[in-house]
C-alpha cells in the first residue's frame, strides 16, 4: 500500500514566501500547523524543524529553562564583579598591613583578641560558614547548567533510540552528557567541572587565624633540686602537674601564653624526657606523671582573624572562568537554542506530539503499552536496581572514608586531648579554635621550627577534603534527584495531574514549572545540607598564620586540624549514605514499572495520548485496555491494574474469570457521560 507523502507546512511557506515578495503571508505562522498524519515518514523527518517554528524558537530564549540560564549567567557576572572588587581591596589593605616593606604579607587583620576568646571563635565560625554559602550559591548555578547540558533534546532523543535503544533523562552525569555525542557541550561540561575545582581548593583559604608567637624559655629541674629555683621563678604562677603538661603540649608548635616556664620533673626520668622538659628535643610528649608542678610567667595571647589575599584571588579567577563559560555557552551552542527534555513532562510532552519518535527504535513495533515480563502482578521493587557499577563503588568509598575519618577523629580526639575534662576539650578543641597542639609540625618551644611548605600549597593541602566531600555529595545529591523523578511517575497511577514541564506553555493540559528535577524548597534542603558539610569539612583542616613581634621576621604558616570537626564530618557522612543505603535495600510497592530515567518507559505508556493535546483535567496511568487488547500506560480515563494477566496481551486469551474485570477504556473523557444517559 502506498501512503502519502508527508507535509512540511513550514518549509512550502517558505517557499511561497520566496516567489512572492510580500508580507501578507506572515500571518499564516501564528495559524496552527496542519495535524500530522498517522503514517510512517521517519525518512523524510525533519528533527530540526518539526519541535519549534524559528518564532517559538526565538521566544524559548526567554522562556523556561533557558531563561533561567540567562538569569544564572547574570548571577555569575555580578559575582565576577563582587569578587574582583573584593580582591583588590584585600590585596591593598594587605600591603597597608605590611609591618615590613621587604615582606610580602599574605592577610590583613580584621577582629584581634586573645587566642581563646568566644568572640573570636564565634566570627572565625561564620565567616568560614559565609564563605561556604557564597560557594555553594556559585556551584549551584554551575550545577544548573551543567544539568541542561545533561538535558536530551528531540534530536538526541532520537540519535539515543537510533544507537541504543534507549536515552536516559533526569540526572547531571558525565554519561548522560558523554552519550549525547555533542564535543562541545561535553567540553563545556567538563571545563565547569574543572572551574569548581579551584573553589574548593580555595576557597576556605579567603579567611582564617593568625597567632602571634612568643619567644619563651624553657627549663627544668628535679624535685632535689626545688632550692635552686629564684625568688623571681617562686612569684610566678604555681601551675599543678596536670594543667602544666597540658600547656606543653599546647606549646609544641609556637607559644602564645606564656614567656617562662619552669618545670620540677621527678627523679629517674628517661633521657629523652629530661632533653624534653628542658626545650632541647621534641621527640617526648609531656606527662603528668612526670611533673610534681610548674612555675609559668603568664602573659596575655594574642590572635587574629584574618583575610587572605592570594585564596581570594584563585576564587576570582574561577568564579570568571565560570562566567565567560556560562555566557558563551548559552548564547552560541546550539543545544541551547532548542526545547530540551529533562523532566517526565517533558517526555511526556515529547512522546505525545512526537510518537514517530518510537520507530527510531531497533526493535521498533507496533506501540503496545507498558510491557511486564510475564503474568503480572504488583511489584515490589527495591532502588538498587535502578544502580550502576559506578553507583555501588561511590557507596562503598563513601562508607570505607565516613568510617576512617570518624575513626581517625576519635583517636586524635583522646590522644591529644586525653586527661582534660569535657568542657576543657570543648574550650581548647571544639569547632572555630586554634590551638598549638593540633599543628602537623613539631620543633622546640618558642622558636619558629619550621617554616614548612609555601602558602599556597599550604592552602590547597587544607583544603583537599573539599573536593571529597563535593564528589561525594554530589553523587548522593544525583541519587535524591533520580529518586525524586521514580516518585513523580509512580504518582502518576490512577491519579489524574497535569505533567509538569520546563519550558512555558499555556497549553491546559500542562504544568508549566522553572525547576527541573527537584523543586526549590528541596533544592533549598540539599544546598543547606551542602553548606553545613563544605563548612565542617573546613574545619578539620586549616592552615594558621604564625607572626612575630619582631617586624623583620617574617609570618610563617602551619596546617592544624580539629578531632572534634573530623567526628562530626565522619557521623554525617554515615548518616547520609546510611539513609541512602536503606533505601536501596527497602522494596518500594509499585504497580507501575521501574523507570529509572528511561525515555522508551515512558514513549511506551504515551502511545495513547493524542498528540493534538492533554485533558485538561490531566492525564493518570493504569489500565487503559480496549475492546480487544489489554494494555496499561497514560490515559485520560484509566482503570484498576488486572493482576494474573499479561500486559499487554489479547483479551481474548485470558481466562473467563477475568472478563469482568473492567475490559474497555473509551478513548475520550465524555464518551463515559454519553454512554451513560443513553
């Protein structure tokens, strides 16, 4: 039999625009286009025509999706803006700062008090926590983007049936985009990805503590010895055994407290101990046990919380490397001049004007409904089924470190801080303190040791486990996303709602939405959830700033880390990726199969919508059976699943006792109304 050819409205108007050089044809776009007809022309398709007429096209632009990509690229130029004002402020009052012009400082001082001061821990607390919102706004809107460039449009779709048989929607993951087969949206994808890296290398560096070291002496003598000690050494503070020890090993690093101390040590003391105790070696750790008392010349400490230029300005360069990214990419790449499909109204949407799509397919057949393997029956389907081997390998990575860095907090948190009651470890150790025991270097009380590696690497070094926490949220976060997307289309059975979409339409039988897979009050949550992770992790390891009261000396930088941050990023860790596990185990009751971000699922339960429209009382999915054929997807009237029958499967073949149930679904909403007063 022979059909007819296709039309393209669009191309003869064109045409006929070419041969007569008037205007008056240019209202016949704004006339609906004339309805496909129901026959094969996949041959002849235009995919780069048939989506959007150049008019809708043009108007995109400023709708939707890609229209909040605009909005994201103006955010990042005024961050660029922000931020590079910001930088040079900081580097001149940096080199206002300087106490020396032959040293080239690396911070100014914004709030001085002494080392153990509330206040000072209190606003090294919220900048730090400031900091991480602004970055977590800024990789959020990278994320957004990089989640449209994840997005299939109508020719990736059919390019995914063509080679694949299938095309995932709904996540931000380098498949999705790799798979796409477009290199310059996937070296755009990749470049954000690197742009972020900078920002977590950097940006817990901007701010941070500075103490002021003092030169001390450090002595010792034996119980024998008591009467040798001065009248000036006997009016200094007499100091019992166990808070001496304790403001020893707080002195490993640099001295802040204290210009003298004498210490009385028992007699039969190792060696090592007694080159120890006297300030000549530093391979002994102070012991109460040690110590019958001490005599310190106490002094005031003194500390700083400070901005850092050169963090600041590496934060810079990657928020603008962002921006020019961002703006060229949505202006000049041509995925984003087209409707992209990223959520199941989206699909949904597609499936419904574009059913021609289906025979792209390999195994392309008549469209049959929703296909169970086998007699069917209600499911219980556990998530894990929906994982890749990637999926699995991030879990186990995430719970083999969750569990060692909590080990490894606890440890320190005993070793370090162990014979100091609760609230001493809180005041000395808790989140936002600076002390001199928790430095990674070692040397001689009251000298500057070791000046230890450059600034910079310093910096970058504290702030590795950033980029372990951001690649772990963000496998998690893709997981809430991909779960999120199985529950808006389970909410689908028997319930009637309009499919959400991303791009405007005004069309009744649709919701029109800016979000893509998660909503903003859930986006709000993981963000939140981001921002108190990025801000824990910044404490477990951060560089501090040693300066000196000789203005000719210049500051050097030691690494310090916090047990008490380390327990609370490795309890939270494990409890995020034991919620998620659980889920993977649970069996989720579901009379509906497993999409799992699959675009043929959903063509499959389309094949009945009719592509002139939606209902405007929305669609539902269930049985939508006809006289003949049992078959089960979307339809504006559905009924009740039939378990013990196959779908789809002929009517005829089923056993009697399943006749009753329900057999036909008109193909329209009144037909039920007209039947029934006739």
């Amino acid at each position: 039999m022979d059909y007819p050819k296709s039309r393209r409205p669009l191309q003869e108007l064109q045409e006929l625009r070419q041969l007569h050089s008037t205007d008056n044809y240019s209202m016949i776009l704004d006339e609906p286009s004339t309805p496909k007809p129901r026959y094969s022309y996949f041959s002849e398709v235009d995919l780069g025509e048939n989506p959007v007429t150049d008019r809708s096209r043009m108007r995109l632009r400023q709708n939707g999706q890609v229209r909040t990509a605009f909005i994201v690229s103006y955010a990042l130029l005024f961050a660029s803006a922000v931020s590079s004002i910001t930088t040079i402020i900081a580097f001149i009052l940096t080199r206002q700062h300087s106490r020396n012009a032959s040293i080239y400082p690396q911070s100014f001082p914004v709030l001085k008090d002494t080392c153990d001061s509330k206040k000072l821990q209190f606003n090294n607390l919220f900048a730090h926590f400031l900091v991480n919102v602004i970055g977590t706004v800024i990789l959020g809107l990278s994320n957004y983007i990089q989640q449209i460039c994840a997005s299939p449009n109508i020719e990736d779709v059919s390019k995914g049936f063509q080679r694949r048989g299938d095309i995932q929607f709904g996540s931000n993951s380098p498949s999705a985009v790799f798979r796409m087969g477009q290199r310059w949206l996937s070296i755009a994808w990749i470049a954000l990805i690197l742009t972020s890296l900078p920002l977590h290398l950097t940006l817990n560096g901007i701010t941070g503590f500075a103490a002021k070291s003092i030169p001390a002496n450090r002595t010792a003598l034996t119980t024998s010895q008591i009467s040798d000690l001065t009248p000036t050494e006997l009016s200094w503070d007499n100091v019992s055994a166990d808070a001496c020890a304790s403001l020893l090993i707080s002195s490993r690093a640099h001295v802040t407290s204290f210009v003298n101390i004498t210490i009385i040590i028992h007699e039969g003391l190792p060696a090592d101990a007694i080159s120890y105790y006297n300030g000549s070696g530093e391979s002994y750790y102070a012991n109460p046990s040690d110590i019958a008392n001490c005599y310190v010349e106490m002094v005031a400490s003194e500390c700083e919380l400070t901005v850092r230029w050169f963090p600041l300005l590496g934060t810079t360069f990657a928020i603008i490397a962002k921006t020019v990214i961002v703006s060229i990419l949505i202006r000049r790449n041509s995925h984003f001049q087209k409707p992209q499909f990223s959520t199941l109204g989206d699909m949904i949407y597609l499936a419904t004007r574009h059913p021609e799509l289906r025979q792209f397919l390999p195994d392309a057949g008549p469209p049959r409904g929703a296909l169970f393997e086998g007699v069917y029956h209600r499911q219980r389907v556990p998530w894990r089924k929906a994982l890749g081997v990637l999926d699995i390998i991030v879990v186990c990575f995430w719970w083999i470190t969750g569990i060692a860095v909590t080990t490894i907090g606890t440890y320190l948190w005993y070793s370090v801080a162990g014979g100091l009651s609760l609230s001493n470890r809180m005041k000395r150790f808790g989140l936002g303190t600076e002390d001199p025991a928790t430095s990674l270097v070692s040397g001689t009380t009251g000298h500057p040791f070791q000046e230890g590696l450059s600034f910079p690497v310093q910096v970058i070094l504290a702030n590795l486990p950033q980029v372990w926490s951001t690649i772990a949220y963000l496998t998690w976060n893709n997981q809430i996303t991909r779960i999120w997307l199985e529950q808006e289309w389970r909410s689908f059975h028997r319930s009637h709602q309009r499919p959400r979409v991303s791009v405007n339409s005004r069309e009744p039988g649709l919701r029109s939405a800016r979000w893509l897979q998660l909503p903003y009050w859930v986006s709000a949550i993981l963000m939140s959830i981001s921002v108190v992770l990025h801000w824990l992790v910044s404490q477990t390891l951060f560089v501090v700033e040693i300066y000196f009261s000789d203005a000719t000396v210049a500051s050097v930088f030691h690494l310090h880390y916090s047990p008490l941050a380390l327990i609370s990023v490795g309890t939270l860790a494990m409890a995020l990726v034991f919620g998620i596990t659980i889920y993977y185990f649970v069996p989720v009751r579901t009379w509906m199969p497993l999409l799992a971000g699959s675009t043929r699922i959903v063509f499959d339960s389309c094949f009945r919508l009719s592509s002139t429209g939606l209902p405007r009382s929305g669609i539902a999915w269930g049985d939508i059976s006809t006289r003949d054929e049992r078959v089960a997807g979307f339809g504006g009237v559905v009924a009740r699943m039939v378990e013990g029958i196959k779908y789809p499967g002929l009517i005829s073949e089923e056993p009697s006792s399943f006749l009753s149930d329900y057999p036909y679904v008109t193909e329209f909403d009144t037909e039920p109304l007209v039947r029934r007063y006739k």
